[in-house]
C-alpha cells in the first residue's frame, strides 16, 4: 500500500487546523480577507510563543525549538 489517504498521513495538520478555525475564526468572524489575514498572522504568534501544548510537556513550540536549538550548539 502507498498510504495515500491514511488518516495518519493528515492527522496533525487537521488537529492544527480543527484549533485555528474553533480558536480564532469562528470567535472573531472575520468580515474581510485582510482582516483574517491578520487575524490568523495575530493567532499563529500567540500559538507558537504563548500557548502551551500538552504533547510537548507544556512547553510551547518556541521553547522547545530553542531547546533543540541549545543542544546542537553544545554537541
């Protein structure tokens, strides 16, 4: 099999964007594209530098990204 159309191929970026449309677009209502443009720039900030996620032992993705970051620049 190719596993073309297994849900674990898509699981991630559908629970990303399950979050971002009852998080953000569905409160806000945005009434222009540049307004949503904004709006999701606004959310994806808060997203990856203030929001913490469970499977990343509540850290956010910044702080784990500079994690990764400190031990490659100490090997």
């Amino acid at each position: 099999m190719d596993s073309r159309g297994r849900w674990r191929d898509n699981v991630h970026i559908e629970r990303l964007l399950r979050k971002v449309k009852y998080e953000d677009i569905y409160l806000q209502g945005y009434e222009s594209l540049q307004a949503l443009k904004q709006g999701l720039a606004s959310y994806f900030d808060f997203y990856n530098r203030h929001r913490y996620h469970q499977n990343l032992d509540y850290e956010t993705p910044d702080q784990r990204y500079r994690s990764f970051q400190a031990k490659d620049l100490a090997a």
